[in-house]
C-alpha cells in the first residue's frame, strides 16, 4: 500500500471558483438504508439542485438495465426542457458496454451527458481481482476510445486513488490522457485521507497534467466520511487545485457517506468559492431528499437543520429579545451571532 498521508504540502491558495457535483442520485443510491426515489421525486431534486447552487449532477448508471437507462434520459430530457443550470453526467464501468450505455442516452437527449468511467486503483482491489497494471490499461484505453468515437466527454474515476501507489496513477493518468480524457476524478473511496495527503495527490496529479501537456484537463474530488473527515478533505481539495468536488445530499452514500452537499455549499459560499448559500433552498432540499430517500426525519445533529441547531437558534434569539433596551444589554449580545 501507498500513503499519501505521509509523503510536502504546497501552499494555502485561497479561494477559488469552485463547481459542485450532486452524487445523491447516484452514489447516494448505494446506502444500505436508502431508497431508489420515484422519478417524479428525481425531477424535483433536480429542480431544487439547480436553486441551491449544484453545478453539474449525475443521472445515474445507464448501463445498470433498462429501467436505469429509462430514467436517466428522462432526468437529462427534464434538464434540457426546463433550461436547468446542471450539466449532466453517468457513471460507467471501464468497459465499452457501459459508456455506450451513456452515449445512448446522450443521443436520444441530444444534450452532452459526461461519462465518468470507474476503475479500481489501489493494491486490495487489485489483489482481491487478480488484476494487474496491463489490465487496467486495456480498459480504460477501451472505454476512452468508444467515448472518443460517440463524442462522450470522458473522465476516468480512479477508485480508492488516495491509497493508490503513485507509479501506477502515472500510467493509469497517462493512458486516459493519451486516449482523450476530459477530466481525472480522484477518489477517496474508503475516506482514508488527511488534508495533507489531498494536497500531496492533487499536487502529483497536475505535476503529471503539465509532465503531458495537458494543463487544460479538469480535477474532480470524490470522498466519503469514514474517518469524519468527508467535508475537510473536499474543502482542502478546492484550495489545492480540484474544480469540481463532489458530495450527497445530507452524506448519504456507501457505508458511513459522502460529502454532506449541502454544508459543502454552505462552507464553499463562506470561503467565497461559491456564492452564499440560500438556507431556506438548503433546508427544502435537505428535506425532500430525507424524505424521497427513505430517510425520514432530519437527522437531530445535523449542524444546520437538526433539532440541536434548531435550539441554538431560538436560544440566541431570545437572548437578544431579553437584552435588548439596557446598554449592558447591547455588550451582552455584541458577540452573538
């Protein structure tokens, strides 16, 4: 195994414009308690997306079976009728069938759909499959080149990246980029690192970019919340470099979650990378998708619109409400929020 956690960090950067990828619909989907939402519920979503601030979304796995295939042209249909500030993507499989399956849906739309092509990276997954290097390579040459020839943006999605050794990324980066990839999406599958270990990848990753010339080929960050640390790694991804981060709806998703989208809004409209957020939108997409995904009730610590917050906020208000007409009064609440 590799540690990215442990390898110099570059500089603090600043905020930068950043731009939001909405996994609920996909990876979302993959939660042992979650629900698949009806379609009208899906479109809805959608809606909501495009009001809080969501950039680009994905429809789902086209190449799943033909229901899968079914929605995901009536979720891109939906977008293009409505006019809808989201760009839509679909996952696939290194392998031609699925990203077909997304070139499919992309015709019978007529609207670009990305295809954001997996593999894993790391030496478990390898292990567990009997693959080699050679074998990774053959796939995503394949699947690049059928993209190529539909047109299909193509992005390679390393799984587990952040526990990939740094000689195979090169020559996994290195065959998407000479086969055409658009974008590499690097991913902290088992939500294994540090914010030191993100800014150490990222800083490799564009090394190779400019090693090949390709400076124009976009970053994504992937990340689920297995140490907790979800929502820092995205928010230190944005600073070193990445322009698209990706995250779920309340961090639902595989295992323990992803990237609570909406606080990732809310923390990337703070910094000044995304514009403020609309809380009253955040809370309503909050609440569809609990409810659309099974989940029931916002959760009661949720640090925006869990019970706990809830409190605080009455809490402070009527702190004010009683201190207000005195002079120590106005001191008391001149550091409340």
């Amino acid at each position: 195994m590799y540690d990215w956690n442990t390898v110099s960090v570059p500089k603090w950067q600043g905020s930068r414009a950043v731009k939001v990828v909405d996994e609920t619909l996909r990876d979302g989907l993959q939660n042992a308690t979650a629900v698949d939402p009806s379609l009208d519920d899906k479109r809805s979503m959608l809606e909501l997306m495009a009001e809080i601030g969501v950039d680009v979304v994905s429809v789902g796995l086209p190449a799943a079976g033909l229901r899968a295939r079914t929605e995901a042209v009536a979720l891109v249909e939906h977008i293009r009728d409505r006019g809808l500030p989201l760009r839509p993507t679909a996952a696939a499989r290194t392998v031609e069938t699925d990203v077909l399956a997304v070139a499919e849906v992309q015709q019978k739309t007529g609207t670009t759909v990305e295809a954001y092509a997996f593999i894993g990276s790391s030496p478990i997954r390898h292990y567990t499959e009997g693959w080699d290097t050679a074998f990774l390579v053959k796939h995503i040459a394949e699947a690049a080149d059928a993209a190529r020839r539909e047109t299909v943006p193509f992005t390679l999605v390393t799984e587990d990246t952040t526990r990939a050794r740094p000689e195979v990324l090169a020559q996994l980066f290195r065959v998407a980029l000479e086969h055409g990839a658009a974008r590499l999406c690097l991913c902290d599958t088992v939500g294994h690192a540090t914010p030191d270990g993100v800014a150490r990848l990222v800083r490799f990753t564009r090394d190779v970019l400019v090693a090949h010339g390709r400076s124009d080929v976009g970053l994504d960050w992937h990340a689920h919340n297995d140490r907790g640390l979800g929502l820092q790694t995205a928010l230190w991804a944005s600073e070193a470099g990445v322009e698209r981060i990706h995250g779920t709806a309340l961090g639902i998703g595989e295992r323990v979650g992803n990237v609570p989208l909406e606080l990732l809004l809310l923390n990337l409209g703070l910094v000044g990378s995304k514009s403020k957020a609309n809380r009253e939108a955040l809370r309503r997409y909050c609440q569809l998708a609990a409810t659309a995904l099974g989940i029931g009730a916002m959760p009661d610590p949720h640090p925006l619109f869990g019970k706990a917050a809830e409190r605080a906020s009455v809490d402070v208000t009527s702190a004010k409400l009683s201190a207000s007409g005195n002079a120590a009064g106005l001191l008391a609440t001149a550091s409340l929020p």
